[in-house]
C-alpha cells in the first residue's frame, strides 16, 4: 500500500494506491494544514510514499511530517529516477508533475499524445512515439486568470467557474464565465490543433488535472479523460525504481 502525494503550486492531492485501484483521494489547499491531512492516512498500512512536487518548501515539509507520522522516508520524483528521455534543452526545468505526466501517457498508448493537464497552469505536454518528452507549452490556468481578472475589476464580484449555457452572457456572472471558460476552450482546441500540425502523425490527447471533467464534454477534438494521470506517473516511477 503506497501514499501518493501531488504537490501543486495551488493545491496537493493525496491517494492511497492498493491493487492497482486510487483509494481515499483528497485534495486540499496549499496553506491547510498539512499534519491534519496526513494524519487522516494513518490508519492505513502504508508501506511506502512517492511524491512530486513543484514547490520545494511545501517538498520539505511533507518530508518532515511522513517522517513523523508514518516514519517513512518518501521517494521524490525527479529527472534523474524518472527513466524518461527529456529532449528539451535542460531537463532540470522540466517540472515533476509534467514528468509524471509524460511517464504515464507513455504507458497508456503507443502513439505520439499530448497531455493537457489543468492546474495552476495548463500546460500542454509532448510526447512521442518513442515515449520521450519532446516538449510543450504552458499557458495561464483558467482559475488563476478569472481571479486576476476578478482581482483587477473592483466591480466584479467572485464568479463560481462554471459553463454557462450561452456564450453571451446576460450579467456580470455570465459574463465572466463565458469569457473565463469558452476562451479557454478555444484557446485550448487552438493549441492542440497547431501542436498536431507541427507533429504532423497521428496524435493521441490526454486530459487531467482539476478542471478536466468540466472541460472535457465541450472540447471538439477526440480525447481521452485521465484525472489521475500524474497519480499514475508518480506510482510507475516508484516501482520503476524499486
């Protein structure tokens, strides 16, 4: 029984991982209490944690509370026990989620894919068909740029991210989430359409990460839905390197 753990720049999702089955998956802001969310795990028989992290000192105090919990040392993702060719310029800048990312979009199909994975930022993943990540994009996450917009507008109110039914909009709520969330659909059908182009064979995409399941049903290209794919890349990584 493994203890994954996904540290994001806005959030980090916890699973137990058992017989190939996500088991009690939580997810919690970056600034909870990290204690009280690992304490929540203790009554299970962990036997090892993995973790990737985007943010070093968060990285440090989950070391520091596994240690004192479950008195376990936790396995960290990293370009060096990846096992993955990285042909970007400096593997180093590759962040831990999109190598997890790319490790598990490489076990699930044998063709070129791209991940597009929903965070704090989306970012668009490549990788070939050799399972090397070859590189991508990164663009402004949906919620980080409706709360800038809501942050920079003193007439705006805070918006639930929602799709509205129309995209013209009949008040400020409406309004915001059009924008917010059809652009991003446009936007993201845009990136995928001119990465394929550039890839020029055929592409498979893979879609992860929050806002997954909400943007998915409106996307107008062939996809595949995984929202735990990093989860996936974090646990093949560890066994890899047992």
């Amino acid at each position: 029984m493994i203890l994954l753990i996904d540290i994001g720049n806005t959030s980090t999702v916890c699973s137990i991982y058992k017989s190939n089955a996500y088991q009690a998956i939580k997810r919690v802001e970056c600034e909870e209490d990290i204690h009280a969310t690992l304490v929540n795990y203790k009554h299970y028989k962990i036997e090892a944690i993995a973790l990737c992290s985007v943010v070093p000192n968060m990285t440090n105090r989950f070391i520091t509370e596994t240690k004192k919990i479950f008195n376990i040392i936790p396995f960290i993702v990293s370009c060096k026990n990846a096992n993955m060719i990285l042909k970007v310029d400096s593997i180093n800048e590759v962040g831990a989620d999109r190598i997890c990312n790319a490790k598990a979009a490489g076990k699930f199909t044998n063709n070129n894919c791209i991940v597009v994975d929903f965070g704090t930022a989306t970012t668009y993943d490549v990788i070939n068909k050799e399972k090397q990540f070859i590189g991508g994009a990164i663009a402004p996450g949906i919620d980080v740029s409706a709360n800038y917009l809501i942050k920079k507008a003193a007439l705006l109110k805070n918006t639930v991210l929602e799709l509205p039914k129309n995209i013209i909009g009949k008040n400020t709520k409406t309004n915001i989430q059009s924008g917010v969330m059809y652009s991003a659909i446009f936007s993201i059908e845009g990136m995928i359409r001119n990465i394929i182009k550039e890839i020029n064979t055929e592409t498979d995409v893979i879609l992860t990460g929050g806002f997954s399941k909400l943007i998915s049903p409106k996307l107008a290209f062939p996809h595949f839905l995984n929202p735990n794919l990093t989860l996936n890349g974090i646990q093949i990584i560890y066994k890899e390197n047992q």
